[in-house]
C-alpha cells in the first residue's frame, strides 16, 4: 500500500461575510470542521466549474406553409427554374 502525504498550503483568502457564515452554518449542521467544508464547497465549485457547459436543445416547431399553386416539389430543377428564372444553372 502506497503511503499517501497531504501538504497543506495556508493561503489567504478574502471571503465574502454571506458566505463564511453559510459554510459555518453548514459546519455546525454537520459537525464538520469548517475547514473541512470550506475545501469540499471548493471542490465542488472548481469541479462543477471544469464541466463543460449543459447545451439545451434547439427546437423550432415546423408550421405547414403551404405551397403555391403550379410549384412542384418533386422537379427541383423545375422549381428553381420558375423562381430563379433560366439563369439559376
């Protein structure tokens, strides 16, 4: 079995007052050192932050627009041919 070494870093952070009270919160809760919790919400958060973003899908909904009356869809040639004109080739 491999043996595992931590290092800790002190680092100095500026927290917003809302947020250290929420983790203290949910310390407390938890009876967790806040420590503890201060580095999973941080985990967490940068894992979450890796993830690439949720794409949500693109939708339309088709509306039946009819067709003009001596267009045919089955000659394209044809259609192109009246709307374009004979230069369209």
């Amino acid at each position: 079995m491999k043996d595992v070494m931590m290092t800790f870093m002190r680092t100095t952070l500026s927290i917003d007052d809302d947020v250290i009270e929420r983790a203290k919160a949910i310390a407390a809760k938890l009876r967790r050192p806040f420590r503890a919790v201060v580095n999973d919400a941080l985990r967490a958060g940068l894992d979450q932050m890796e993830k690439p973003a949720r794409k949500r899908a693109y939708r339309t909904e088709p509306h039946a627009m009819g067709l003009r009356s001596g267009r045919n869809l089955d000659n394209i040639q044809e259609l192109l041919a009246q709307i374009e004109g004979e230069d369209f080739r």
